[in-house]
C-alpha cells in the first residue's frame, strides 16, 4: 500500500506541474471580465472569440489535467483515511 500511495504522491506532483504549466502557456483572451463586456482596448474587439488549433489543443489538454488532478487526489486523500482509520 505504501508503494501506491507514494506512486500516487509522484503522480499528483507531476499532474501539477504539467497544470502550472499548460495555464501559464494559454494567450490571453482580454483582460478578464472587464475585457470581455468593455471590449479591452485592443484590436480583438472583446467578446467571445473561438479557439483553434493550437490553442484548443492546449485548452482541453488542460481540462484533461484537471480532472487527472482531481481524481488522483480524491484517491490519495481515500487511500490515507483507509490508512488512519
């Protein structure tokens, strides 16, 4: 038990890593809320605007790390209350 939990441990710390960095590399769209409702001042012209390519690899690749995130931390914090209790 000892080995997964610590695999699971190296796994989330590398899952986080990965989620560090797939949110750093993302284009801003505008400046948040303002930019979208305002329309940011710069030539996007605010609003929604669609992903391609690249972009939308890197989106979903991060939506896949999240929930890669999540589920091996629901596991790891599962696996030590068994251990405790």
């Amino acid at each position: 038990m000892a080995k997964v939990v610590s695999t699971l441990v190296i796994t989330e710390a590398v899952l986080a890593v990965l989620l560090m960095a797939s949110v750093l590399i993302q284009t801003p769209k505008s400046s948040g809320l303002g930019g979208t409702i305002g329309g940011g001042g710069d030539s996007t012209g605010g609003g929604y605007r669609t992903r391609r390519g690249l972009e939308r690899q890197i989106y979903w690749t991060t939506w896949v790390l999240v929930v890669a995130f999540l589920v091996c931390s629901i596991v790891l914090t599962a696996l030590r209350a068994r251990n405790l209790g």
